[in-house]
C-alpha cells in the first residue's frame, strides 16, 4: 500500500483556463475550481491568456508538488504547448500534466441538457458552435464532440467555428436550415460564458444553448483526469504532456 501524502507533499490541483474579460466568465471557472475542491482539496486557477496569474506564475508560487488540469475541450495549441512552455518557463521539476477536459460523453450530455433548457426539443436540427483552432488535433477533438452529441439525440451534428477554423457558425446554421427545413438551434461547446457565446445569438438560430458551465459533473470529470494523471503518486514524476 503506499503511503498517504502529508499536507507538504500533496500535489496542489491547478487548473488551467484560456481566461476572457467577461466577469461571469472568470466566474464560472472559479465555481469549477470550487467544486473540484470540494472533492480533492484546494484547487487553484491559472489562466493562459486575457488575464493572471499565468500556469508558470502560479507554480513559481507553489513550493511542493502540482498537478495541472488544463480546462480545455480540445487539444488544441494552448494544451499541447502553451501550457508545457509554462510549466518550463516556472522551473518546477515536480508538475504532472492531465489530459484535457474533452472531448468526453459527459460533455455531450450536458450540452443536450443546455439545448432542451434552451427549447430544442426532438426533430430539431443542431449545429455545435466551438471556439475554433488552428491546430488539425483539436479539430478532430472538436468533430469527436460533435459525434458524441449526436449519438445522444440521433441525429447528424454539424460544427461551426466562431473564430481561427471554418465552417463558421452561420454559414453552417444557414446551410442546415437550407438543406432540413426545421428550426435550428446551436449547441455551445464553450465551457464559460465570454465574447464567444455572446456571438452565438447573432448567427440566426432559433435558439442557443448556454455554455457548458459549472457543474457538478464537470468537477467530477476533472477529479478523473487528475485521478488517471495519479494524483496519488504525482509528486515524483516529470511533466507529462499530452501530445495526441
């Protein structure tokens, strides 16, 4: 059996966000915090662009071991090398990095919740809005999502991007409402509110779903990124980045 951490040498759980000047933005993901805390012990936050502390001004910070969660939904650019260039530019020899938050099922489930608050109902069509990314990975992370979802309503979902990658959002919500005849509605793939989702409403959709949010089943899938990253035993491995 191996042994318990002490208080000094528990990892400290970081997550890492993209950050955004909305104010319910930084909101949301400090509520994530809070509800993974809950279930593992202080969790801190770190934010890789917009605003601070930065991943690599935070582990400066911290004296003991950390394991990193990046809050992400894909593998884009900021997980696959923002977030290791941090954890380099810090020094810290003690860090593990997790995988991303998504794709995962559980996403796919919360985002069905979002489109039903928002009035999808069944034989509507969906178009999944994700921020976009340079990086092909990440849109293949994206595409999964989409696929995921769909499964969940049985139905074909489509993705749009609102910035960086194409289709866009409203091309893709005009050419399904050409193509099935029905109303349309935009599933968020955006885990807090910020300029992204706010762009959502101007793209002609009969309705959007809020973003995925701060949710209890949220925290529990990042309890079980931290968990497969070995939270037990974090303290004596390198950083570990996730490349595929």
């Amino acid at each position: 059996m191996k042994p318990e951490h002490t208080a000094a040498t528990r990892p400290q759980p970081i997550l890492v966000a993209h950050g955004t000047r909305s104010v319910a933005g930084v909101s949301t993901v400090g509520r994530i915090a809070e509800l993974v805390g809950e279930r593992v012990g202080t969790t801190r936050v770190a934010f890789v662009d917009v605003l601070g502390p930065s991943p690599s001004e935070l582990l400066a910070q911290t004296p003991g071991p950390a394991i990193i969660v990046p809050a992400f939904l894909a593998a884009g650019y900021h997980v696959r090398r923002d977030i290791p260039e941090h954890i380099e530019a810090s020094g810290h020899q003690r860090v593990t990095l997790c995988d991303n938050m998504g794709p995962d099922p559980m996403l796919a489930v919360l985002m069905l919740e979002r489109l039903r608050a928002a009035g999808w109902r069944d034989g509507d069509a969906v178009v999944m809005a994700a921020a976009g990314s340079s990086d092909p990975l990440a849109l293949a992370d994206v595409e999964t999502a989409a696929r995921q979802l769909g499964e969940l309503i049985d139905d074909d979902v489509s993705v749009g991007y609102v910035a960086t990658a194409t289709p866009r959002v409203p091309d893709v919500v005009s050419a399904t409402r050409r193509s099935r005849r029905r109303r349309v509605f935009i599933a968020a793939y955006l885990l807090a509110p910020g300029l992204f989702h706010s762009r959502l409403s101007e793209y002609g959709a009969d309705g959007v779903a809020a973003p995925i949010g701060a949710d209890p089943r949220v925290a529990d899938l990042i309890v079980a990124r931290l968990t497969s990253a070995g939270l037990r035993d974090s303290q004596s491995r390198p950083a570990r980045v996730r490349t595929m």
